[in-house]
C-alpha cells in the first residue's frame, strides 16, 4: 500500500486530511464521466509531516508568515523565499524517493 503517494485516478479513500484540496478536487473530478482528468498523483500529508513536523526552522518561519497581513507583501515574499530554500534544502528520506520515484515511471 503506499504511504506517500496517492493515485489521482485509482486512489481509494482519497481524503482532504491525507491529500489536500487540489489533489481531492482532482481525484473526484476523475471519477466524473465526461471529465477527463491527466494521469498524476499527489504526495500525501503523511510524507509532509515526516518532513517537516520536527523542523523548527519551517515551523518558525511558517508561524511567522501566518501573522502577516496581506499587504505586507514585501514580508511575505520575502519569508516565502525563505521557506522554499528551507524546504529545497531538506534531505528527503529514501522510503519518500522510492515511492515517489516508482510513481513517475509509470506516467505516460
């Protein structure tokens, strides 16, 4: 069963906790006749939190862009930045890669 990565289109039990907005509109919209959804699959939360629950400098940052009001956007682009490098630079457990890795190849 796979623990990070669910199938956009085959998934079963797709939920919002487990997969997020966009990839639960996706998945239903596949289910859809007459809609035709790409093949694709969403990283679960699961493999998020792996990731980043313990990181306290992602968790710092992320506190500190929620107390922002919207038009500080200079503040905001600015600690988004800072996340994204955050994140870029986050070594990703192999378990993550394989399933994510055996995901791809099979997408046309």
């Amino acid at each position: 069963m796979n623990t990070y990565v669910y199938d956009l289109k085959t998934g079963k039990n797709v939920t919002l906790s487990d997969s997020g907005g966009k990839a639960l509109n996706l998945y239903e919209l596949s289910k859809m006749k007459g809609i035709n959804v790409p093949e694709g699959f969403c990283i679960t939360t699961k493999a998020y939190k792996e990731l980043f629950n313990n990181n306290q400098e992602v968790n710092s940052l992320i506190d500190e862009l929620s107390i922002l009001k919207s038009a500080d956007l200079i503040k905001i682009s600015k600690l988004s930045s800072k996340i994204r490098l955050v994140i870029e630079s986050t070594d990703i457990p192999d378990s993550i890669i394989s399933e994510i890795s055996n995901n791809l190849t099979r997408l046309p």
